[in-house]
C-alpha cells in the first residue's frame, strides 16, 4: 500500500488495473482477499501474488484513484494528519479508515465509494500527539448469530464503534447503538480527550481486543493508563482487562516503587497488535510509562513498560513477557 498525506491512491485498485495482459505462458491469478490489517493475524504482510514481477513493473499506470478530501477544521481547532491507513479487503470492498477515523467502503475494481462513516471525531478537538489525526485501518468480523453478517470496528479515539459492513450503518445491539464508550472501565477516570487510538483492533473469535494511545506530551497524576481490553463482538461487553501498570496483587507491581502504579499513566499499546490465532495468543509491545523521559518518580522495572507481552486471547491471562528496557527514560517504544 502507499502512504500519502491526504489523499489514497489504493494499490490494489492500482495494480489490478494497470498489470500487463496475460500471455499464453500466464494467467491472472485469482482475487486473493486481505482481511487483516497486516494481511493476517500474524501481521505477516505478505501477498503470494506474482501478476506483478520484474516483466511488467514498468508498465503500471493508475487505473483509478480516491482522495480523502479531509482539511484542518478551525471551528474545532483539528487537521488531519498523514494517511496512514492500510485498507483489507473482503469479497472485492475495500474497507478503511481515513486520518479523521472515517470509515469508507470502495469497489475495489472501480474505486467507487460504496458508504462512509464520520464518527465526528475532530468534535473533540485535536489529539495532543503532535502528528494530527491519524488512523490506521480497521477490524472485520462475522457475526455468526446473525447469519455471518460482516461487520467493521473501529477504535476512534475513546469510542469503539461496529458497523455493518453492507450499509455502514451502527450495529444497534453493540454497546450503546453501535457505540462503547473506552473511557469506562479503566483503572482510574481519565480525561477522555487525552485518550486516542490509532491502530486498528484484532480480532479473536467473538472478541474485539485494543489498546490505546497517550500523547508522549502529556505528563500529570493519573493520566490515562494503557489497560488493555477485550470487548464481546456481539454486545460491546468488557470481558477482560490486563493491567499494563500491575495492581496491588497483581504479578510487577512490586516493581513500581514509591505507590507509583496508583499515579503513573501510559505504559501503553498503541502500535497494531499480532495474534497466534492457532494457539489463542495475542502479543502486546507496550511502550513507555509516564513521562517518557523522566523516572524519578515511578522507581523500580516499571513492569510492563518497554515489553512484549504474550497473553491468553480469551482471557487476558499473562503468559511470558520480556522487558526490553528496565525503568525506560529514552523513549524506546519506537
């Protein structure tokens, strides 16, 4: 996929349009299907396809292209930031996300718009992650209580939203009209502002598992925590929860010293997650606690900062982790 600032030039719209005609010697391969963000769970990214090869690159031409048209927004104080979205693709519709989180539907073969979505993020102002707004894609998942109908997440900043992938329309029976608030449920109340996302959930069986972004910027007492979550793909219910920054009782929280997990934020999961679909297993790289330059008062490891965690997908039970960097100062998460 290409990344441009504003506008989406969708390569597989571009490449299926513009290869080479088949010769006696090949034939066009058949519509292969990207359902996940990373093209599987696993984050692989990687396309068997070989229409395209060293024979017939020189000859690509666009064959369609589709702009977001999204500009700064003064009555709300926004912009949008880079397109950083990769579209998945299921029986020939794109699905993706725009930098104001949008959500749009395209044919694949034609570029036409088939519905979008405008959570109306920009509403709460400008995410204070210095980069603009920015979005990353999102999840599909069947609904196999009613009649496999596809649906799309997305995590638009403090809000998990289902969409019916034929319509875009909410799905009712999710949350509160298609709509849970991610604000709820953490281990302390937040300032639901500072509280963003900008990479896609995944998905397993009938569970929607995110993380969620902080603003490397802000730095206060009990700025928003970096639980991560799991939510049922047919209510919205919150089935389970790990504790990035652990609890009294909880496995690490002896290593934040001095109380310092009843006050220290972030020690978040903003980056896309992977998941061993097979054994049941997601795995976590969890960033920095708060403040990321400074740890004079959170002493200790700072357990779950800077590592990667392996958890039980279905239950949000810790497996192993590997902490990269004790008692992070350097901003490592990258």
């Amino acid at each position: 996929m290409l990344r441009l600032s504003t506008a989406l030039l969708v390569a597989a719209g571009i490449f299926v349009g513009a290869c080479a005609a088949p010769t006696a010697q090949s034939s066009p391969a058949a519509t292969r299907e990207w359902p996940f963000y990373g093209a599987d769970q696993g984050g692989t990214k990687y396309s068997p396809l070989t229409d395209i090869n060293r024979s017939n690159v020189s000859r690509l031409a666009v064959a369609w292209q589709w702009s977001t048209g999204e500009k700064a927004l003064a009555e709300f104080g926004t912009r949008p930031g880079n397109f950083q979205a990769t579209p998945i693709m299921i029986g020939s519709v794109l699905y993706f996300s725009t930098p104001y989180n949008r959500v749009v539907a395209l044919n694949a073969d034609t570029g036409a718009e088939l519905w979008s979505f405008d959570p109306k993020a920009y509403e709460d102002g400008q995410p204070p992650n210095g980069t603009g707004f920015v979005h990353r894609g999102v999840a599909a998942w069947r609904d196999g209580a009613n009649g496999n109908a596809l649906r799309i997440f997305i995590n638009s900043r403090y809000r998990l939203i289902c969409l019916d992938a034929a319509t875009g329309r909410p799905v009712d029976g999710f949350g509160a009209h298609g709509i849970v608030d991610l604000s709820k449920g953490l281990i302390w109340e937040i300032n639901k502002t500072h509280y963003t996302n900008t990479s896609p959930p995944v998905i397993y069986k009938d569970l929607v598992i995110l993380g969620n972004g902080v603003g490397d910027r802000l730095a206060y007492r009990n700025d928003p925590p970096g639980d991560v979550r799991a939510f049922d793909a047919h209510t919205g219910k919150q089935v389970w929860t790990f504790h990035t920054i652990p609890q009294p009782g909880e496995f690490g929280n002896d290593t934040w010293q001095q109380d310092s997990w009843s006050y220290t934020g972030h020690t978040n999961v903003w980056a896309p997650f992977t998941l061993d679909e097979a054994r049941g297993l997601v795995y976590l790289p969890v960033t920095t606690p708060s403040n990321d330059f400074y740890g004079g008062r959170r002493p200790g490891a700072n357990l779950f900062g800077e590592s990667l965690v392996c958890l039980d997908a279905a239950t949000g039970v810790r497996k192993w982790h590997f902490q990269l960097i004790h008692d992070g100062i350097w901003d490592h998460d990258k």
